[in-house]
C-alpha cells in the first residue's frame, strides 16, 4: 500500500471495530479525531468523506471507504487471517455472520442509541422491543455451530466487530439494567480472550476502555475526544 490508511474515528465508536483490525494486522494507519460533541461527522468536510454521516471512514490509496463491515472486510483482503480463504465453507460462515452483524446485530444496537432516528420523536419507548430483539439475536449467535471464531484464540473479522458490539450493549442506552453477557458463557468466553490480546490492549489504552472493555466494560475515558 502506498498512501496511508488514515481512519476517521471518535472513541469507542464504531470506529472501534476498525482500528481492532487494523492493529491485529499490524497495518500502520493514521487517526484524525472527529468531534462527536460538535457533531464533526454532520460536517461538510465529513460528508465529503461519508454522505451517510457516520464515523466510521477509512482512507485508503483508492478513496474513503464508509461502513465498518466492508471496510474490516477490505482490511482482511489485504494481509493476513481475519477471513478464512475464499471458496471455503468456512469462509461462507464467516461472510454470513459479518452480515447478520452489520444488519442485524448493529441496526438493533443503533436503535437502541438513537431510538428518536427511528421513530422521528422521542422514541425512547422503542428500546424495550430493541432491547429484547438483542438478546434475542444474541441468543442465535451463542447457540450457533457455524461460528468456530468465537471459540478460537486467534482473532478474526467476525470478532473484530462482536467485541466492541458486547461493550456498547452493555454500556449504552441504559444497557446497565437489562444487559448480562453472562448469560451467554460462550460470548463471556470469547470477550474476556479477546480483551487479553496485544491489539486489544493496545486498542483500549489508545481509546480509554479500562482492562475489560468487552467482558466487564467500563465508560470511556478517552485521551482525546469523546465517545458521544
Ligand atoms: N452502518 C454504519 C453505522 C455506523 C454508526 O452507527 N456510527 C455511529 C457511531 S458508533 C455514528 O456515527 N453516530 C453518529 C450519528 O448517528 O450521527 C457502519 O457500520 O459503519
């Protein structure tokens, strides 16, 4: 690769996910800091980058790249063994659960953040339900034989994206009263080794997650920026 990777973040935003990936891989990558508290991914300069609006964006030597999900899956395809290799039945499991994680597992998540995006008032009255479809989804995936990733010490795409998905249930949106990850021992399991690898550790000291930001998550407390 010839021009940096420059990845457009605010801490643990979903950004997160990206620079998991980028760290595992050991790609070298810049950061440029949006403010969340000005609303810097509204910004003209942003929009530019993301019509969407939404952090993340990843610059890469062909143009910025919006929505985590291709961009961790872009990172895959240029070094190393997030994804199994293609052609593989392993391959079409893990390409199944990045989808379900970015349009299922994510769009649950967001209404849960913004329940007022969805419903065009207040809407706070829609977090019950989309709390519930959580677990619901959750359940499905704890209980799933086509995700060995979740099981394995090595990392991978899939669990780039799950790790800092488990942390924000349980932080955000007042996951605090309704969020146990310990009723799914299999993703206890599988947040408490991914928070004991390098990349996460290095991850959560650049973002200010604590030393358990997936398994026992604790608010941000971020060098630069904020989260929200
Ligand atoms: N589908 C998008 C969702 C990204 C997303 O929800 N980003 C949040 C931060 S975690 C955001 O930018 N929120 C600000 C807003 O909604 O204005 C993706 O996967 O990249």
């Amino acid at each position: 690769m010839t021009a940096p990777l420059r990845l457009h973040y605010a801490p643990d935003n979903a950004s997160l996910c990206v620079r998991l990936a980028l760290t595992e891989l050991a790609l070298p990558y810049e950061t440029v800091l949006v403010d969340r508290a000005a609303q810097g991914q509204k910004s003209a300069a942003f929009l530019r980058l993301n019509p969407n609006g939404l952090i993340p964006v990843l610059e890469t030597p062909h143009g910025p790249m919006f929505e985590t999900a291709a961009i961790i899956l872009w990172l895959a395809e240029q070094k190393g063994n997030l994804m199994p290799p293609p052609n593989t039945p392993k391959r079409q499991n893990a390409l199944q659960w990045m989808i379900w994680l970015a349009n299922t597992l994510h769009p649950t998540l967001r209404m849960i953040f913004y329940p007022d995006q969805y419903t065009g008032c207040d809407g706070t009255a829609l977090r019950p339900s989309a709390a519930g479809r959580l677990i619901a989804h959750l359940d499905v995936l704890a209980a799933s034989q086509t995700a060995p990733w979740l099981d394995h010490d090595a990392p991978s795409a899939p669990g780039c994206y799950l790790g800092p998905m488990l942390r924000w249930a349980a932080l955000y949106g007042g996951g605090n009263t309704w969020f146990d990850l310990q009723r799914w021992p299999r993703l206890h399991a599988f947040a408490q080794r991914t928070e004991q690898r390098a990349a996460t550790i290095a991850v959560a000291r650049a973002e200010g997650l604590g030393p358990t930001p997936f398994s026992a998550p604790s608010p941000c407390d971020p060098p630069e920026g904020s989260a929200l």
